[in-house]
C-alpha cells in the first residue's frame, strides 16, 4: 500500500476559498467535469456542503480535497474527491475517504464516479450499486 506522505495534514474545513477549490480542480482534471468557469456557482457549491475534508502539504498547499452532503446519521453523498494529479497513487483519495467517513460514521457514503476514476473505487474497496438513476440538470420528468 502506498504511504501518505507524513507532512501532509488532513483536516475539516468549512471556509475553503472559492479560489483554492477551483485550482484543485483543475490540478485533478476534475476540472473538466465542474463549472470552473462560473465563480458564483462554485461559490454556493462549497457553501452547500456541510462536510469539507482536506489535505494539505507542509507548505500549505490544497493537495486533495473531498466535498461531502450530509445528514450524518443516514447518508452521506461525497460530491467531489479531487487529488492533485502531482500527487495521486500515495492514499490521499483513500484517507479522504476514510475521514469522510469517520465524520459520519452511521451513513452510507455514496458517490457517482469520474469515467476515469470507475476502476479506482473498488480496488480501495468500494462495492458498486446497480440502482442509481440520475435527471440532469435542465431535463424534467415527462407529463
């Protein structure tokens, strides 16, 4: 198992700057998937969440993050995990995973994945759920 590096520091934080959010997304290619052009909506997205793990270097520096919704006893939907790619393949994502849990740990975590990221879960031990059905935003349920 990859080791974490031991400078980093993982904490919650519940006033992540709009600007450091965006970066990482764009450093873990999350990015193409997020409205990183749209400030405000980006803005309302971290204010929406009541469950922000982050990980840091020595330096201070957002390496990954995980944006969660939660109620903290039933569910918890994990909306973002994003590592900076420089970073990936050392547990960050993992131990995100873990803290986000032990946050709450009654919930079921849930997420939907990045394309990309469909092998990663299970192989950190994730099982899969055959029944999630989505409606996008701008589509509606016919009459």
């Amino acid at each position: 198992m990859p080791m974490l590096l031991p400078e980093l520091q993982f904490a919650q934080e519940s006033d992540l700057t709009v600007a450091e959010f965006r970066e990482l997304l764009i450093a873990s290619t999350l990015g193409e998937r997020r409205p990183i052009d749209d400030l405000p909506r980006l803005a309302q997205m971290l204010r929406g969440a009541n469950l922000i793990v982050t990980a840091r270097d020595a330096q201070g520096l957002l390496v990954g993050v995980a944006r969660s919704i939660t109620d903290f006893t039933y569910c918890t939907y994990l909306s973002d995990l994003a590592v900076r790619q420089s970073c990936q393949h050392q547990g960050i994502g993992k131990e995100l995973i873990r803290r986000t849990q032990a946050a709450a740990p009654q919930a079921t975590l849930l997420l939907l994945s990045a394309p990309a990221a469909e092998g990663y879960y299970p192989k950190i031990g994730m099982g899969r759920h055959p029944h999630c059905y989505l409606l996008r935003a701008g589509e509606t349920l016919p009459d």
